[in-house]
C-alpha cells in the first residue's frame, strides 16, 4: 500500500507545500454532502422525532445497513433474539420467510443444486452464529491455507474510510478515538449551553472555531507537545479543515467519507450543531467549525504515528467465516470440502459470502413485515365496509397520533358520534405565542414553514396583573438556582428550603396521584391566566418581526376548505364538530415533549385546535366555504378540546356559545366521555408492565401515573406504530388497531385531481415515518440511536441527556420507551406500512408525481398498499 509521508511539524512550516493541495479542496461542498450521514437534532425542551437516516433516502436500506456495519460495527435490522420473540409470539409467520427465501434465490445466478443451496440458507437462516470454536479451530485454518490460490470472484465495494484514531486504537496504538471524543464532547457542552453552567464560555459569540482556537492552547489536559502543535492554526475554520485534512494524509477522493465518520462518531452533537446551523439560516457554518476542531485535535493527538499505513487485508480471515459456513450449515467435512472441484468451492464460498448476515436479517425482516401485512388485510376484509351512514350528533376531528385510535373507537361505540383524523396542527403553518410571552414557537411540522403568527391578547390591565402574578413564580425559581449555584448562599440553602422540599418530597412519594393535582392546582390558582383572544385578522394591530400576525380572509378560508375537503368532511356537518388536539401530562420527565404533537413542532397540540375552530366559526369564512360549494349549517358549531393521551381524557379549551342543537349534541358527548375515558384507559394500561392491582379503577391508576415523578412508564407513547391508513372511516371503523395504526381521513370521491392525496403523502406520511423510523432506531440499536435508561440520563446544557457526564448527546428514545423489560420488546420494529384507499390511478399517479415517495418506496424506507374502494382488492407497491 502506498502511503504519503507526513511530518508532524507545526503548520506554518508546511504552508507552501499545501497551499495548493489546500485551495483544491471544496470545503463547503465536502461537509454538506458528509452530513447527509447524521440527522438533525432538535432541543429536548421541544423533542421532534427524527428519522436517522433522512439524508440516506437515495440508497436502498440495505446499502446503509452494510455502511453504518463496516463503519460503526452497528446492525440497523433487528437481532435474532427479537425476530425469534416475534416468531412465539404469533407475529412472523415462518411460511413468509420461506416465500422470502425463495424470491432471493430465483435472483442469484447459482452454480450447484438448487436443493443443497436451499438446505444451507435454511440452515443458516435458522442458526445464525456460527460458533466460535469453529472459526478459530487448527482444522479450518488448515483447510484456509490450502484455499490461498482459489479465485473468488466477489464484488469489489469500496469499505468506508474510517477515523486514523479510530485505526491507531484498534491496533492497541493508544485510546485515541475515545480521548478525541471526550475532548469533543467537553467543548460542545460549553459552546451549547443554554444558560445552565453558572459561566459561559469566553469569546463565544465569536463563533464555535474561533472560541475554540483561543482557549485550546490553554487546555491542562493535553500536553505541552499537543498544544504546541495547536498554536498556528488558521483563524478561517474552513482553512483550518483543510489542512487538518490535509497533515493527515487523506486522498482527495476518501474526504468526504472521512469526514462522515467523524461527524457518525458523535452524531448527537453534530446533529445538534447542524439543527443549529440550520434554524440560524448558516446552512452548514457550525458542523465546518465542529469538524475542523476534531480534525485539528485528531492531528494534535496523534501526529507522532504518522504517515498511518493501514494493513493490508488478510485473505486467509476473509476466507474462515465462508469455509466455517459451510462446516457448521452445509454439514462439510474438511474432507469432503476438499475433494469438491474447485468450481464447485468457488459456487459454494460465493453463496457463502452473498448470503451474509444482513441478507438473512433481511429477510426475517421482511417476513415480520409481510406477517404484519397480512394480519391488517385480514382484519380489513372481515368487516365489511357500510355504506350506509347515519347521520352523527357530533364529530370530532382528532390527530392521526396513534394514541387516538383506541379512544377513538371507544367513543364511536358510546353513541352517534363520528371521528376523523388529521395531522394534529390542522394544516395550519403558523407560529403560536402564549399571552405575554415573548418566544414564538413554531407550531407546525418540521418539513413545514411557519408563514404566520398567531398570539393570544387581553386588556393591557389584565395583562399586566397576569405579568406581575408569573414574575413572581420566575422569580422565585431564578433565585433558587442562583442560590444553588453561589458559594456562601448554597451554604444557606438547605436550612431555609428544606422543610418545605422535605414535605414536598414526601407528599410526592407517599401520595403521587393527589399531590401532582394538588400542586398542578396550586400552580393554576397562582398564574390565573386570563380569557384570552387570539389575533386571527390580518388588520390585528400586533406585529411581528418576520411574519403576518393574523390572516387575510381568503387565507382564512383556503385553510379551513383545504382541511375539510382533504379529511372528506365536506357535507352532513353534525351540530357540533370538536377540533381535538392533544398533549400528554407527566412527571419529572426530560423526554414530555416526545409524548406531545410532534405536529405541532414538539408541543401541545390545543393551540392550533383553537385557532382552526375559531376559523370555523367566523362568518366570512362560512360564506367564502359555501361559494367553494361547501355549505356549514347556521346551527353547527366547531368548539376545540385537548385528548390528555395520559389519561385519556377531553379537556375543553374554547366552547363558544352554542346553538340549541349544539348545546344538546355537548351534553350527550359530556355525558359519555367518562365512560369512554375509563374504557380507553383499562385498554391501555393493561400493556404497560407492573401493573399489580388489575382491578383498581383505571382512570385513578393512569392519573396516579401522570403524575408519579418516579414512574418510567407514564404512558407507552407511539411505541407500536406500525400502519398508517389513508381511507374513509367506514374502511376501519370496527377494526380493533391496538394502538398501532396511523389513522388519516380521506374520500378520493372529493379528490378528483388527487392533490389533497399528495398533500397527506408529502405531510402527515412523512412524519409519520419519522416518527416509525425513531421508534425502529430506537428498539434496534438502542447504544447508538437510543438514549439508554431513564435512570442513568444526565440533562446537560439544557438541551438534551447524556449517559453520565460525557457520553454522545443522545439522540433517540429510552429503553423504557420501547421495551416492557430489560429482554422483552414492546415495540415491534417494523418499516412504516402506508395503506391507501383509493383507485389504482390514484396510486400510480401519485408515484409518478412524487419522485422523493417513489424513491422511499423502490428504497425500502417505507412499505406501500393500496385497497381498490369498488372491489377492496388489496395490492402492494414496490
């Protein structure tokens, strides 16, 4: 191997050898195109799901299993301990991966019996280890020996570069890699801190490179050599990426791998640097300041090893696992192996190495999918679809979130009610600010651009009562933790806040249920937010510094029609029609936004149910509707409500005066929410494990766990997901999901051009997907795209956790969040299954149109069905 010879000088002496190597080098180009590898991170404070794999769409699933394999020794399919789980469980029909089995072998070009290479894949598929007293026996590394001239013709994929640290520790070199991230680690913390460290980091205004470059040469802990080394950089952080790369010997052609790996070596930090980067409009300004620190520090560290030569790769370890394959699976004696002509080893050792781990995972994969599949079109097809509908006292229009199908049936079984769903901020791309409150927060998808804002306003005198009631409350917490972070005053802290604290704490611990509502009130009684109004006309007198505050009349009406029309609610309205958000209550728990909307960017969704019901009840917006041809009669009223998925309860947010036969429907809905509620919640809380006393009262048990501070499992969140179904009610409506299944409102009927379709498939499907692909991440590789134990988590900075005091900022969900217990799943981990009601047309036009859908699909990102409306012919799309 050729290698090029770096000396490990000082930079400045090297300046007219690189200035040309240097200035080829496009370090902008480099760096976006390396952070297609990691995901953004959002703040805990306003947790949005994120799909790790978003920037890898291009490539099949499969390509990126083999990737993150060769490059980070992770597995993204599900491990044989939870493919055999499902198998007991009744959820992977062998049969299917028998079906699985035979399609990939009709693929491959074999050259030996179609039985015997059945044999050795059924063997291999069901005893995936090959054991390790075999691979390193002197037999099989005697059969290897005498294999060496043997061509085998494989496929000549470039392995992914991987960090010279990285190298250097695994050849027993030092603790490079791990020394490289602790440094990391410590400077992001303190460049990202959102005012939890008690000082800030000097010069930090100045950007993440240039605080850095001034401070590091100051560090105790690397050595005087190592900061020599660090002395001259260059004061352009790009300039100083270039060189990093540059000292350290790396071809042109390997960079952008290179710098993938580092960025894959944290990606909870650099994600949070590129959320940054992103939301501050510096497209990629931070992760070229974070990746010219580590490749800096990289060089610092190990200079002295360099120039790196990698060693070559052994043939004889390349050939073992092959041979062993074929001992352990195909039953071979080294005897027998070595009497077979060499064309025949040759087919053999090819099939061998073309039927590797992820092929298998693969497949059992996809057979745990096409079980899943099935079990949904038989659970479709039993019930047949009525086409007589009766006419609705009341209906409500809740998120698609998961957590609403249960509560959702169990309501359509108490009475004449009707539910639709839709994605939870109602296709409102809006900015929401509370009363008196000077953050504006993005309250609508992630893919989604807020274009407007809407505020809550009262009387200035009612504000200011309001204002002076909360700074108190601020108050009082700002100096509780100024106390707790002075010298002298934390001396005095405990003897003047512990008898309060010890009975706060022992009210929480004796009795959680009563005292979470006790202090909630208390809390409530002490703010007394005001009524409020919210601006919704475009003359509002407020402004905003980016954004219209308010809307435009015709603005007003496209979004409430577009909604409507897009759910199939475009006629036989019910006297009253509830808007339902939703939001989750829970205690002591960083991870509460992931349980809310993630919709409405992380947050509660009531704001949003309040704007569009507001929307709907305004008059011009009624009679701009019925010159669209869609009539609202004068008696229906839209009020908006909140689904407490913790509790499962419906809390009122806006109830405007009603019509007598509103007032009438309210009643009859406020008279069986309890039933509903209590009904909804033992459904739910029989998943959760623990749970002793079975027949305690389950609307007491889940409101004890709302507001438990000790409780892991408040509620099981989206953990489950599985299907996301894009139909009319009736298609669904007597279907038992299980918490399991995205349920979204549609009538191709009212969609002839199919844009509204489009619009489900570009909005709530993606999300949804995020949301599938975390969860699947999360369950799957737990150490590197989860977030560990509750029990364990560190918030640092204020925007995230940490395993201890120095660990990746973690970027998925707890154990507690997908797993029933330390060896047994909740969640299954499955690809997003999208199953759409609507004619064959719909579905290839919708391909056509959509390259980036088509491209998820061909992909293998997410699963596609379609159910034909007139024969209910179910067909999968691939």
């Amino acid at each position: 191997m050729s290698t090029t010879i770096i000396s490990p000088e000082r930079p400045n002496a090297r300046e007219q050898r690189t200035g040309d190597a240097a200035a080829a080098i496009n370090v902008a180009e480099l760096v976006q195109n390396a952070s297609k590898a990691i995901a953004p991170l959002w703040p805990i404070a306003t947790f949005i799901a994120r799909h790790p794999w978003m920037g890898l769409e291009h490539l099949p699933f499969e390509q990126v299993a083999r990737r993150l394999k060769s490059l980070k020794d992770i597995d993204i399919y599900p491990s044989m301990s939870m493919l055999r789980a499902a198998q007991r469980k009744g959820e992977l029909n062998p049969k299917f991966l028998e079906m699985r089995l035979q399609r990939w072998l009709d693929e491959q070009l074999l050259a030996l019996p179609r039985e015997e290479a059945e044999r050795f894949c059924r063997a291999a598929l069901q005893h995936e280890e090959i054991p390790n007293k075999l691979l390193t026996s002197s037999r099989l590394k005697s059969l290897a020996a005498k294999m060496k001239d043997i061509q085998l013709h494989v496929d000549g994929e470039r392995l992914p570069i991987r960090p010279i640290s990285l190298l250097l520790e695994e050849q027993g070199e030092g603790k490079w890699a791990r020394l490289l991230d602790h440094h990391m680690i410590k400077w992001c913390k303190l460049f990202l801190d959102e005012s939890q460290a008690s000082w800030s980091l000097p010069y930090r205004e100045k950007g993440f490179y240039c605080a850095w470059r001034k401070l590091v040469t100051n560090d105790p802990a690397l050595n005087k050599e190592q900061r020599e080394r660090l002395k001259d950089l260059p004061q352009n952080a790009e300039e100083a990426l270039r060189q990093a790369l540059i000292m350290l010997g790396i071809p042109h052609g390997a960079m952008k791998d290179y710098l993938e790996a580092h960025l894959l070596s944290l990606p909870g930090w650099a994600g949070m640097l590129q959320w940054r980067s992103q939301t501050s409009g510096q497209a990629h300004l931070l992760l070229v300041d974070y990746l010219a620190i580590r490749l800096s520090l990289e060089w610092a560290l190990i200079a002295p090893y360099l120039p790196f030569a990698k060693q070559k790769k052994d043939d004889e370890a390349f050939l073992l696992p092959l041979l062993a394959a074929w001992m352990h699976w195909g039953g071979l004696t080294p005897e027998e192996w070595l009497r077979l002509p060499q064309d025949a080893q040759q087919a053999r050792l090819f099939l061998a190495y073309r039927f590797d781990k992820i092929v298998r995972s693969k497949l059992w994969l996809e057979a745990w999918e096409d079980t899943q599949e099935a079990q949904l079109k038989e659970k479709i097809a039993s019930h047949s679809l009525n086409s007589e509908q009766k006419q609705a006292i009341a209906q409500l229009i809740f998120c698609i979130d998961v957590r609403s199908e249960p509560f959702r049936r169990h309501l359509e079984q108490a009475g004449p009610f009707e539910t639709y769903g839709c994605a939870g901020f109602f296709g409102l791309p809006i900015k929401t600010r509370e009363l008196d409150s000077d953050y504006a927060h993005a309250s609508c998808p992630a893919i989604v651009e807020p274009l407007y804002e809407v505020r809550e306003y009262a009387s200035a005198a009612t504000v200011k009562e309001y204002r002076g009631r909360r700074n108190v409350r601020l108050s009082l917490g700002y100096m509780f933790k100024k106390m707790k972070q002075h010298l002298f005053a934390s001396l005095l802290l405990p003897e003047v806040s512990g008898p309060w604290l010890g009975l706060h704490t022992l009210a929480w611990n004796i009795a959680p249920g009563g005292a979470g509502r006790a202090f909630r009130q208390f809390q409530d009684n002490w703010a007394q937010k005001p009524e409020t109004e919210l601006s919704l006309d475009r003359e509002s007198p407020l402004e905003a510094a980016d954004l219209p505050v308010g809307f435009s009349t015709e603005e007003k009406v496209q979004y409430v029609y577009r909604l409507l029309k897009g759910i199939g609610l475009t006629s036989r309205f019910a006297p009253l029609v509830v808007v339902c958000g939703h939001e989750s209550e829970t205690a002591n728990n960083p991870y509460a936004s992931s349980l809310d909307c993630g919709a409405c960017g992380g947050a509660a969704g009531g704001f949003n149910a309040r704007v569009f019901a507001a929307l709907c009840n305004l008059k011009e917006v009624r009679k701009g509707l019925a010159e669209k041809g869609m009539v609202i009669p004068e008696d229906t009223v839209f009020i908006a409500a909140e689904h407490i998925t913790t509790v499962d309860e419906l809390r009122w947010l806006y109830v405007p005066t009603l019509s007598e036969a509103a007032q009438k429907a309210f009643e009859m809905l406020q008279g069986k929410l309890k039933e509903v509620s209590r009904n909804a919640n033992h459904e739910r809380l029989a998943k959760l494990p623990g749970l002793v006393r079975k027949k305690q009262d389950p609307l007491a048990e889940a409101r004890r766990r709302a507001a438990d501070w000790s409780e892991i499992r408040p509620e099981w969140g989206l953990a489950g997901n599985a299907a996301f179904i894009i139909g009319r009610r009736q298609l669904t409506q007597h279907c038992n999901f299980e918490g399991k299944v995205f349920l979204h409102s549609y009538d191709w009927r009212e969609d002839p051009s199919a844009e509204s379709l489009a619009n489900i498939i570009a909005g709530p499907v993606t999300v949804a997907q995020w949301i599938n692909l975390q969860y699947y991440a999360s369950t799957v590789v737990p150490h590197y795209y989860g977030s560990g134990s509750k029990t364990t988590q560190t918030v640092t900075a204020g925007i995230g956790v940490m395993q201890g005091n120095a660990s990746d900022l973690l970027t998925g969900l707890p154990w507690q969040s997908v797993m029933s217990s330390d060896f047994e799943m909740f969640h299954s981990p499955l690809r997003l299954l999208v199953i759409i009601e609507a004619p064959r047309q719909y579905i290839k036009r919708l391909l056509e149109d959509d390259p980036h859908f088509r491209q998820k699909v061909q992909n293998g990102w997410l699963r596609l069905a379609s159910i034909d409306p007139d024969s209910g012919q179910w067909e999968k799309w691939s």
